[in-house]
C-alpha cells in the first residue's frame, strides 16, 4: 500500500467494556484506503465487538475510533454473520434499503440497487424474494447493500461463515474486486485462517479477552487467484497465523 | 381456490334434504323445528325487515372492528415503546379479557346506554374485540429481526422509518391473524350488547331475533341466524383473502 492512501478506519487507545467485563483493548488500529485488514482471533475476543464500535453500533468506555465518511455514505458499509434480509421484500428493495433510509428518491435508488446487485452477480434476481435464494446467494445480496450508498470503508463479521467452501471463494472474491475497484478500506473478521490470509493484507491476531493486538502479519501483495493458495507465500503467512494462536493456546 | 371441494355442498344438500323429509314425517311442529322450506319462506318474507337489521348489525360489528383494530395497534406501539407500562397495566387487561362481557354489559349500558344504545353496544364489542389485535400486533411488534434491527440502527433509520420499514411489515402477519379473530369477536359483541341492552333503538338483527322469539315465530328466527352466519362467513372469507395477499 502506498503511504499516502488516506486512513478510513482507525482506533486509538480504544477499550470496550460490558458492564464490569473488559471485553476489549486497548487497541490500536488504522486501515487505509484500498487495505484489506482481517482481525483474527479465538471466539470471544471481541472481534466483532470491535467491528461494531467503528460501525458506531457501540460505544467505547475510553479511547476513540473513527470511520471516515469521505466518501457517499455516512456510515461504512457493514455485512453481518447473518444476511439480516427484509423477507417481506424483493432483494432489490433490500439493496436499495439504506439508500430509502437517507431519503433517496424511487427511481435513483432502484437504479443504483439494480447496479449493486449485478455487480455481485444477481442482475436477474433483483425481483426475488429473499426465500427463494440459496444462502450464498442472500449473502451476495447483503454484500450489495453494504455497498450500494457508496461507502468508503466496508466491515465484515465472520459473513460467509455458513457458506460452502467454493461459495465462500466466489465472495472473497466479490469483497477483493469490491475493494479495488473502490479503493476501500476493508475490515474483515473471520476464524478461518485460510481465508484471512487469501483476502488481507495484514492480519492482526487478536488475544482471548479481553482481545488485544498479539500479532501482525503482513501478506505479500502478489494476486489473489487459484495459485495463490498453494504458493509459498500462502502456506508462510497461514503458518505464522497458526504459530500465533497456538501459541494462544498453550498461554491459556 | 380454483378447484372448489364439491363434498360440503353435497353433505349441506344431502343435510337440508333429511332435516326436511324427517320433520314432514313426523309432523314436528314448526314452532319447535320448522323445516328449510319455511325458513327459505320467511327470510323472503321477512327480508324488508331481516335485511336492513343485518345492516345495522354489520354496520356496527365493522365499526366496533375498525375501532379495535385502530385502538389495538395504537395501546400495542406504545406498550412495545415504553415497556413499564405493558408490565403495570398489561395484568389489568388481562383481566378485563378475562371478565365475560355478558357480565360488564349491563354495566356499559347503564353508564353510556340509556340514551345511547348504539354507543353502548360499540364499547362493548371493542372490549371484546380489541384484545387479539392487542396481543398479536404486540407480538408481532416484539418479532423484529435483531439482525435488522441493529442494520436500521446502524443507518440511523427515524422512528417512524423503523416503524414504516421494519415494525409494520414484521408484524402484519401477527396482526392479521389477530384481526381475523377480533372480526368474528365483534359480530358476537354486538349480538349479545343487542340482547343485553334489550331494545329495538339500534334496530340490529339480534333484536328481530328476540321479537320473533317472543312471537314464537321460529322459523324467523332461523332466517335471522342464517343471516347472521352469513355475516361472520363473509368477515371471515374477506380477512382470508387479504391474508393471502399480503403472504405473497
């Protein structure tokens, strides 16, 4: 990454507390423009609590965190562990969701929902009901609208979790176009290390709880395709996430 | 619904047929049971007058609904907004809902009924009718996704897009059901508020009902309660239908 790309998602110093329970920090944390960071850690590091804090779904007991609104949106995209589909709704009235909620009129919206939605593979089913769509399919859907207002940063907890092994490829793939084509800042939790190699380009380990950043991994910026899964560089920095939470393991 | 089921049709025919051949055989008489034959005679016959009580009748049955379905959802959106209130006041209704409204009836009429008898009768229905819509917009009010709760909170969504987008659509379901419910509980409101405030100033059916009673015109009365079974019937084919629908 070049050192000029503008910060989009930052912490600092930035704690999280549940009550009495220390759930998180202090961390310290910047992902630039057009970076894919990935969050690793075990369940219950708040990882996911972390995500939720720069969404502004949390607050922090000290510290601060910042998502940058330089782009359309005033919020970053954000895509969940479940789809969180409106089943009452076509998919593209779910993309076209956030874009009604900031008072986008009708047709710029349904306009700009049907884009999303071709972009991640689902032009023909901007009229489907979110039943009649297999899991990967809701996903892409999710995916389309955490990037239908334009956003400058996407954040992404553990969201393809339940989907098949090649379905799970195909959007890590979406997630990786999305973010260079876009330039955006890209946040990603997951548990699976495979996967975090294939999309970062750093990978923060985080502690048990409450999480801290125990180690960073940088991955080497080659293309993310076929044969980069089982080049060198994969299997180094796979290896030296697995040294780390092992390591995890046996402190616990 | 395209293939109508031809068997209730059948047993309903097959049903009329018996009821007919067996009071002509052995001569029942037609105070106790009159045969279909004159009931058909005296909805024709007393049709000037069946007919525009069943309006009446309906008139107020729809009323008392629409007022239950409004004041219902309106009590449920606050008790789902201000939760102390749902767990102070929520056992008292349950009393009310509890307390057979034959028993509050003349009560009602007495406060509200002796110069007013249509008022009276339309509370009355409502107290019986507005709790299935209380409780079932109240669940449904409670059903909303937490996943897509926390999504409208992260777009910072207003609290009438919430309600709008997220609230009434998750609950629609729940409210219909608990609509078709309150629409049969109305017309039986109505009914016994008719009976118990034993007038003729609503002119509503159950009140030809009672004057036919007293006449020992039975078979009068038979055409009144057809009419109020057609009543409830079309209520509940018409809720059915919107029911379908909104699922689709």
């Amino acid at each position: 990454m070049a050192a000029s790309s503008p910060i989009r998602l930052s912490a600092q110093q930035a704690c999280v507390r549940f009550g009495r329970l220390e759930a998180l920090g202090p961390i310290d944390l910047q992902v630039q423009a057009g970076e894919c960071v990935v969050l690793l850690g075990p369940s219950g590091c708040g990882k996911s609590t972390l995500l939720a804090a720069l969404a502004g779904l949390q607050g922090v007991a000290s510290g601060s965190v910042q998502a940058d609104t330089a782009g359309g949106a005033d919020v970053p995209g954000v895509v969940f562990q479940e789809p969180n589909l409106m089943n009452w709704a076509t998919a593209e009235d779910n993309v076209a969701l956030p874009l009604a909620l900031s008072g986008v009129d009708k047709a710029e919206r349904l306009g700009r929902a049907q884009a999303a939605l071709a972009r991640v593979g689902l032009a023909n089913f901007a009229s489907a009901y979110p039943r009649t769509l297999s899991g990967g399919m809701r996903m892409r859907v999710a995916l389309a609208r955490a990037l239908v207002n334009d956003p400058s940063a996407l954040l992404l907890d553990e969201p393809f979790a339940a989907i098949d092994e090649l379905g799970r490829r195909a959007l890590d793939d979406l997630v990786l176009e999305a973010k260079r084509d876009r330039h955006l800042a890209v946040l990603f939790v997951t548990h699976s290390v495979d996967e975090a190699v294939y999309l970062a380009d750093r990978i923060l380990v985080l502690s048990p709880r409450p999480g801290r950043i125990m180690a960073e991994i940088a991955v080497p910026a080659v293309p993310r395709d076929p044969a980069f899964l089982t080049s060198p560089a994969f299997a180094e920095a796979a290896a030296a996430a697995r040294r780390v939470l092992s390591a995890q393991r046996a402190a616990a | 619904m395209k293939n109508i089921d031809f068997a209730p049709v059948l047993a309903g025919l097959v049903l009329l047929a018996l009821w007919e051949g067996l009071t002509r055989l052995l001569q029942v008489p037609p105070v106790i049971l009159p045969p279909p034959s004159a009931i058909g005679a005296a909805l024709v016959e007393r049709g000037p007058l069946l007919l525009p009580a069943a309006g009446v009748t309906m008139g107020l049955a729809l009323t008392a609904l629409a007022i239950s379905i409004g004041l219902g959802t309106l009590v449920a959106l606050i008790f789902a907004r201000v939760p102390l209130l749902e767990r102070s006041l929520g056992p008292y209704a349950l009393v009310l809902q509890a307390t057979p409204i034959v028993a509050i009836a003349p009560l009602v009429i007495i406060w509200t009924g002796i110069e007013n008898p249509r008022r009276a009768i339309l509370i009355l229905a409502v107290i019986v009718a507005v709790f299935p819509v209380l409780t079932s917009a109240l669940a449904g009010l409670k059903a909303v996704d937490p996943g897509l709760d926390r999504l409208f909170r992260l777009h910072k969504a207003s609290s009438t897009q919430r309600f709008l987008h997220l609230e009434l659509p998750t609950a629609a379901p729940f409210l219909l059901a608990g609509i078709k419910t309150a629409a049969g509980l109305s017309l039986v409101g109505v009914v016994v508020a008719e009976f118990v405030a034993g007038t003729g100033a609503t002119g509503g059916l159950s009140w030809r009902l009672v004057e036919a009673g007293n006449r020992l015109e039975t078979a009068t009365m038979f055409a009144a309660l057809f009419l109020l079974a057609l009543m409830g019937l079309a209520l509940h084919a018409i809720l059915s239908l919107i029911e379908k629908q909104v699922r689709t």
